[in-house]
C-alpha cells in the first residue's frame, strides 16, 4: 500500500507545483500588462528632477505673493478691504475657471490635454503676471491683470500629471510623495521671502516682484 500511496502523493504534489507556478506565471503577467498600461510616457532621465525644481521655483513665488501682496498694495495704492476682497474673489474664480473649464475646452479644440507646452505656457504667463505688476499705476489695471492667470492656472495639475507619466506604477506614490514634499519646502521659504520684502520695501516696493517673475522665467527655462 506505501509503494502505491507514494506515486500517488507525489502525482498529487506535482500538480500543486504545477498549479502554483501557472498562478505564478498569470500574477506577473498581470503585473507586466498593467505596468504596460501605465508604463512611462517620458523617459527623459532628469525629467522628474528638472520638473520638480520648476514647480518648487513657482511654489516660492505662490506663496510668496500671498505673503506680501496685501502689505504691497496698501502700500503702493493704498487698497482698502473691499478692494483687497473684490480682487481676491475675482482671482478665485479666474482659477477655478482655469483649471477646471480651460482644460476641456482645449481638448475640444486640439482633441488631447497639451501637457508640457501648456505647462510651459503657464510658467511664462506667471513671469509676465508679476512682471507687469509692477508697472500697472492704477486699480483697473490691477483688476485687469488677473486674466492672465486663467492660463497660468494649469501649473499645479499639469505638472502632477507630468510626474505621474514619468514614472512607472509601481512607483507613483513614492514620487508623488516626494513632489507633494516639494510644496511643504515652499512653504518654509514663506519666512525668507517676508524678510526680503521688509528690507527692500524701502529701496524699490517692486524688488520682490521681479524676483518672482526671474525665478517663474527659469522654470519655465
């Protein structure tokens, strides 16, 4: 009975064997076939690096201009809170529309979401936006300005989506994790951005500015 029992029980462990490793073989194809699927769309070595020093460059100038651009316009034309708030609500809903209206008409018109020379696009609004702030004299033209932010606010998301298409899928929340850090550095400069305003104030109000549009112009760079 042992003689026959054995053949047996190894017949039946080979085709254990047998059913693992063809379990083995579907789960990695699986793997593969979804790494396919969200596979890398830019293979750019420094892509992930040169996109992340672009978007910590703009995050600077963002929080940045939120820091000091009520005490600049106090200053420079004197605002009162209605003004300040008027403008606030404007900029709001020129974003809002940016980000979440602008994307699908552009893929209405050009049939995809143009990623990198939109993201492009932004940066260069954004160096002109703080630029020519510093030359507008009056509140309409304050006003008026906001508008161009509408094509600057695609900066955020794009460059999200960039990264993501640049890494494979077991890697996203790695990097995006790491790229979710970069605001939280921004943010620790809000300190030194500050100082600079109150030592410059005094020697030329727009100094800070034309930081924020130099260093806006090199991620665009």
């Amino acid at each position: 009975d042992r003689n026959v029992d054995n053949p047996l029980q190894k017949n039946q462990k080979e085709q254990e064997r047998e059913r693992e490793e063809s379990n083995d073989k579907e789960a990695s194809t699986q793997v593969s076939t979804t790494d396919q699927q969200i596979s890398p769309t830019y293979h750019t070595p420094f892509i992930i690096p040169l996109l992340s020093m672009a978007f910590l460059f703009f995050f600077i100038t963002y929080q940045g201009n939120n820091e000091i651009f009520i005490l600049y316009l106090n200053h420079k034309f004197n605002w009162n809170p209605a003004l300040i708030g008027g403008y606030e609500a404007l900029e709001s809903f020129v974003t809002t529309f940016g980000m979440l209206v602008l994307p699908f008409v552009m893929k209405k018109v050009t049939g995809k979401f143009v990623n990198t020379h939109w993201l492009l696009i932004g940066y260069m609004i954004r160096s002109l936006h703080f630029y020519l702030f510093t030359t507008m004299t009056s509140t309409k033209g304050i006003y008026c300005l906001v508008t161009l932010l509408m094509l600057a606010a695609c900066i955020v998301p794009r460059s999200r989506t960039l990264v993501s298409n640049s890494v494979a899928g077991h890697m996203q929340a790695k990097i995006m994790s790491g790229f979710t850090a970069i605001q939280s550095t921004g943010t620790f400069m809000i300190p030194i951005v500050s100082l600079g305003y109150s030592y410059t104030v005094y020697i030329d109000i727009n100094i800070m500015y034309y930081v924020f549009s130099v260093l806006c112009a090199c991620s665009a760079g």
